[in-house]
C-alpha cells in the first residue's frame, strides 16, 4: 500500500514571513487538539548550504494533557531526526488559534500572537544556534512580533552548565 504524503520540510534561501505564515496556516489544519481545540503549528529553520532547511510540526493533544506534544517539540524532533544531534536552530516561527478560525478575519482573537511556552523556549534554546536567533510570534491575520530567543528567555538552562563536553559538542556544530 502507498500513501501519498509530504513531509513538513522545505528549503528557502531566505525565509520570507508571508511565506512562513502561509505554511503555518496551512500546518495549523493538521494540528490534533480534541480537548483544548488550539490549533498550533511551529517552523524551526537550520542552516544549510544556500539556504534554509526548515521544519514544521503541530501540537497533538492526549486526554492527559501532560502527555501532549507541543508544536515546537515535533518540529525539534523533525529536524533532529533529519539532521543529527549536531544541528542548530537558527530562526522559528510560531502560529496559534481556536481551531474556529482558520483564515484572516475580523475575529480579535485572530491578531494574537502565538509566542512559545516556557518549557519549549528552554528546548529551542537547548538547540539554539546562538541567543539571538529570531523566534516570529504570527497571528492569524498577519502581524509578526519578532523577539530573538535570549529575550524570550532570558535566564536559560544550558548543558554547558554542567557537562563540560557538552559545551565543546555544541561550540563545534555552531561554528
């Protein structure tokens, strides 16, 4: 049996925010949140020769809330699994709304800007190419607030804190 399916992973030269909130949109439908009815998609960008590889993932709820994978976790593991420990993140872009709406409207709720959690800050900056890697908070109608990951989150926990041989691996793939 085949299935006819695409990954949610694309190369940009240069990540445009148009086009970046297009594919958040359209990530957004695929999200499956039956409890909470939140629809979340996240993007998180590498770097790569000429460009961009850039991952997208969906929250995906469980009945126990604490068991749900949030859209920023999935994107992480996409682009881990894509790419190997030694990867870095170097940009993401984050969008989130009642799955009721779908589309630019006059709705207020859809000019909220989806920012991530306190627990996925501290994984994108566990991953993070350097603190100020872009993080774009989306709306549903477009506006983009751009904080750099250091402000988001500011008193960080890092490996290199304690793991000496930690700090040498993720100064390596940095570079």
């Amino acid at each position: 049996m085949t299935h006819d399916f695409q990954p949610e992973c694309r190369f940009y030269p240069d990540p445009d925010p148009a086009d970046m909130r297009d594919w958040l949109l359209a990530l957004r439908q695929k999200s499956y949140a039956p409890g909470s009815h939140y629809n979340v998609a996240n993007i998180l960008a590498a770097k790569s020769r000429g460009g961009f590889i850039c991952f997208g993932g969906v929250n995906v709820e469980c009945l126990d809330h604490r068991q749900s994978v949030h859209s920023e976790e999935a994107a992480l593991a996409f682009m881990v699994t894509a790419l190997g420990r030694n990867t870095a993140i170097h940009a993401g872009w984050t969008l989130g709304a009642p799955d009721s709406i779908t589309g630019p409207c006059a709705n207020p709720i859809a000019d909220m800007n989806a920012t991530p959690c306190g627990n996925c800050r501290q994984q994108i900056m566990g991953l993070a190419a350097h603190k100020q890697i872009p993080i774009h908070s989306m709306s549903i109608n477009g506006d983009d607030k751009l904080k750099t990951i250091g402000q988001l989150l500011p008193d960080d926990f890092q490996f290199e804190n304690i793991i000496a041989n930690h700090a040498i691996d993720r100064a390596t793939a940095h570079h």
